[in-house]
C-alpha cells in the first residue's frame, strides 16, 4: 500500500518568529512545513519544494507578497497552488488587492494561529475532494469544463484559472439556472460555515468573468441577492 504523503505548506514571512510560531502549529497537524524569511529566496524554495500550499506575508522589504504571488501565478508548475495572505494590512481595499492578485484566502495580524491551520485545511480539502470518481464535462455555450482533468477552456481556447476559480466556475454550471446566494457561495466553494467579507465572491466572480471574456455574461448577477449561469445567453448584458 502506498505511503500516504503530509501536505506540503510553505510558509514566507520575514518575521521568524512568525514563521516558527506558524511551523509549529502546522506540524502539530502533521503537515510538512518549510518557511523562507528572504522573500529573495521564495520563488526558488518554492520551485524546489512544490508545496501544496503556500502561507505568505504581504509586507516584506526589497520583494512583497502581492509581487511573490504574482510571480507564482506566472509559473507553469505553481500557478494553482493555493495562497494565504497573512499581513498586518487589514484595509478592505487591500484584501481586495490581495483577492485579485490570485490569492485564494486572507488572514489579518494579529491572528489566531488555530483559525489559520483550520483555513489551510478547509483549502486543501476543498482541493483534494475536485477530482470525481467518473470524469464529467460541464458545458455552457463557448465555456467547457473538463472536471476530470481540471482544464477549462473557450470558443476551444484553454484559460488559466484559479483553483477558486474553477470550483466557482463549476459550482455555477452544475447548477444552472438557479440563484446561488453569496453566502452560498462562500460555504459551497470557499467551505466556510461562519460569517465573512462577502466582498470575497464579488471580487473571484469579477475576476472570472474577465477571464471568460466573451462569455462573461452567461454568469448573472442577480442584484442584492448573488449570481446564477443562465439558461440562455441573453443578447443584451443587463447586469
């Protein structure tokens, strides 16, 4: 029987004590752990050590967490590996910044490290749980979703997408027609069960939509309430 491996989470602060303090709650819950405090040597531990998940400070000098993120995005072999913003930044418009940067998840300073370890495990569960028993292919005009293999694609084009991303993408084609609520939303992709920023699935929708390009509007917004993929392609965005 094959052994079965710890996560791999790779944790960029270049505070130590915050990365030990990090590490060690991390390898209490059995996950294997490598932290960076040179933000210089992040991308190269990263390409390294391939982590399934990725803890990162925003605020670090001579290289930031939105540029190191942004540098992960832009790797073939890092691109979907989820990110958690942990910073000293609390402004609203910064964990917009941080949302649209491609992070998947944003924890403020000071933290409870408990909440932290129950946020990586609730992304890693999300993740390992994408994969059905029988591959599926979701199709919605131009927009085709292959479940199976993780890949989407329109008008034939392959698009990169975000693991967030793809289980939004995916949560609203399987269930076309109907409204999902934001609060919906955030349990059913983000699997969160407690009250937070809504501003979360705003910020992911609009970002997917410009990735969708010509067939953003198949995703509604359905005013003060949240969004739905329609049953037509209306001729005419109103919303």
């Amino acid at each position: 029987m094959a052994e079965i491996k710890p996560p791999k989470i790779l944790v960029v602060d270049d505070e130590s004590d915050v990365t030990e303090l990090v590490a060690y709650h991390l390898k209490a819950k059995g996950f294997q752990v490598e932290v960076v405090n040179n933000p210089n040597s992040s991308i190269g531990t990263a390409r390294s050590f391939l982590p399934d998940l990725v803890i990162l400070d925003v605020m670090m000098p001579d290289l930031n967490g939105i540029q190191i993120c942004r540098m992960l995005r832009a790797d073939p072999k890092l691109k979907k590996v989820p990110v958690i913003f942990l910073t000293a930044k609390a402004e609203e418009n910064d964990r917009v910044q941080g949302l649209e940067t491609g992070a998947d998840d944003y924890i403020c300073k000071p933290f409870s490290t408990k909440e932290l370890v129950l946020r990586v495990q609730t992304i890693l569960r999300r993740l390992s749980s994408d994969t059905p028993e029988q591959p599926k292919h979701l199709q919605v005009g131009q927009i085709s979703v292959d479940i199976d293999r993780h890949e989407v694609s329109v008008h034939g084009q392959p698009i990169d997408l975000t693991a967030t991303e793809f289980n939004l993408l995916r949560l609203l084609m399987e269930r076309r027609g109907r409204v999902q609520t934001r609060e919906h939303l955030l349990i059913n992709v983000w699997n969160y069960e407690t009250e937070i920023e809504t501003r979360t699935v705003d910020t992911h929708v609009r970002r997917l939509r410009e990735k969708l390009g010509t067939e953003a509007d198949w995703i509604e917004t359905i005013r003060g309430v949240g969004y739905r993929m329609a049953e037509r392609k209306a001729q005419e965005s109103s919303t």
